[in-house]
C-alpha cells in the first residue's frame, strides 16, 4: 500500500506542475491545449541532453529551455498574430508528436543513469509540487503582478486602460507556463518512468490540461486533484494490489481518461456556467486586439 501511494505521488508529481503551468497562463487569458506536446518535446530534449551527458543537471536545463520557447512560440502566435488558441495548441501537439518520433527514435531505451534519492521517503518532485503550489497561489493572489495577470486575463481593455501592459503580461505568462510544463516533462522521461519509447506520456498532457478545469483555477485543488489522477493511473497498471481479480487491467487503464472526458463534458454545461462559471477567466482564450 505505502509502495502504492509513492509511485502514485511520482506520478502526480508530474500531473501538478504540468498544470500548475497552465493554471498561470489560463489566469492571464491564454489556453494552450497543447501541453501533451510540449511535454513531449521537453521531455525528449531533456532525455537526451541527460543520457548523452550523464548529468541530470544539463537534462532538466535542456527540457526547461525547451518548454520556455516553445511557450513563446504558442505566445508569438496566440498573442502577436492573435490567431485562434486552440489551433496554435493543437499544431504544438502534432509537431511534439512528430518531431519527437524522428528526433528520440536513436535514443529509444533506458536512461541508464542512477535514480535520484527520495527525501524523507516522499518523490522530491512531489514536494517541489506542493512548494509550486504554494507559490503559484501567493504570486496570483498575494501580490501586485498576480493582481495585474488575473485583470488581463478577466478584461485585457479595461487593465490596458488603466496602464498594464496585456502583451507584456501575457508573454510573461506563456514563459512561466513553458518553463513549468518544460519541468514536468523532464520530471516523466528523467525520473518518473526514465525510458524513452515512442509517444511514451500517453496522454498525460491532457490529462494535465483538464485537471486545471478540474480545479476550478485554484493551485492547491491542482495538487489534490494531481494526486487523485496519480493513484488513479498506478491504480491502472496494477490493480491488483487493492483490488486483485475485480475487472481487467484494460478497463482500469480507460479510468482516468474517462474521467477526463466526464469533467470536460461537465464544463461545458449550462449547470456549471451558472453554479461555478464566474471562476472560469473571463476572456480565457480571447484574442486581445489593441484599439487605437
């Protein structure tokens, strides 16, 4: 049971700051539904700069500098060009899953380097999760820039107005979301499951970008509800360890993307606009056209 919850908080590692990342660009307006790949190209990158230095160090750098430009990239379009969000986040996906295919193929195998040591037992990555969460709150909350990010992303003409910067602010966003979602991909590929394969994150971007719905936009919801998916997908590799003999593994593995489609579907209806909506920020996925 203890070996289940550890694999579990690994795992939701991973989940939270994934979506600790989004969190912080959606506040400030900007949706990328792209985060599978942009998990998948941080997280390639970082493998190899690890396995062909054997550093650790030098990987999560490689994977970091990755999500923070292909953050900007998804800026560069969804907010200079003000094309539509959604498509700049899909096209972000099908270049991660392509690109990844040609460029990790020759890497395909384990790291091969020494796993990191866990403190006091716990995923250090999950702590790091946790202290993310807490910041993220008290930068959103608790101070001037978080103010200013979370009126950009409620009425980017009214903050304008009032002298901030929305594409200045937006841009900050999309590279802190970069740099986060970069992080939790190399958290996967270095230390959570440290075996490049083909497509190896199955789905856990999307994942990642519902459990920010999930939450209704609150840090700390994140992290429990990173911490539900986390027991829910090592619930799917082995269910046997609560539940031996009680379905296939093949339909505990559908568990939690069909709760990912059951929260999506939740969201979309008229119930949740009027009960919850106003968490929901306003202008979430709006394009922001200077007037004058």
């Amino acid at each position: 049971m203890w070996n289940l919850l550890i694999i579990s908080l690994a795992a939701a590692a991973v989940f939270a700051i994934a979506a600790l990342g989004e969190l912080i660009e959606q506040r400030a307006g900007i949706l990328n539904v792209g985060l599978e790949g942009l998990m998948l190209l941080s997280g390639t990158f970082g493998f190899i700069a690890a396995k062909t230095s054997g550093s650790y160090t030098l990987g999560f750098a490689a994977a970091i500098l990755c999500g923070a430009v292909v953050g900007l990239l998804h800026g560069f379009f969804s907010i200079t060009l003000g094309s539509n969000q959604v498509v700049n986040g899909m096209a972000i996906w099908i270049l991660g899953f392509g690109l990844t295919t040609y460029v990790g193929y020759p890497y395909t195998g384990p790291l091969g380097l020494s796993p990191l040591p866990k403190i006091a037992g716990l995923p250090p990555f999950f702590l790091l999760a946790v202290a993310l969460a807490a910041a993220s709150w008290f930068l959103l909350y608790k101070t001037h820039l978080g103010l200013k990010l979370r009126s950009v992303g409620e009425n980017p003409s009214v903050a304008e107005v009032s002298g901030i910067s929305v594409v200045r602010l937006r841009y900050l966003s999309v590279l802190l979301a970069g740099v986060l979602v970069g992080l939790a991909g190399a958290v996967y590929s270095l230390v959570y499951n440290p075996v490049w394969s083909y497509n190896y994150l199955q789905g856990w971007g999307f994942i990642a970008l519902a459990l920010v719905f999930f939450s209704l936009w609150n840090p700390f919801l994140v992290v429990a509800g990173a911490v539900l998916f986390g027991v829910l997908w090592q619930m799917s590799l082995y269910p046997e360890l609560l539940f031996p003999g009680l379905f296939s593994r093949y339909i505990w593995r559908t568990l939690p993307f069909v709760i990912t489609i059951v929260v999506f579907v939740a969201l979309s209806t008229r119930w949740f606009s009027l009960r919850w909506g106003a968490t929901k920020p306003a202008a979430l996925g709006v394009p922001y056209t200077r007037e004058g």
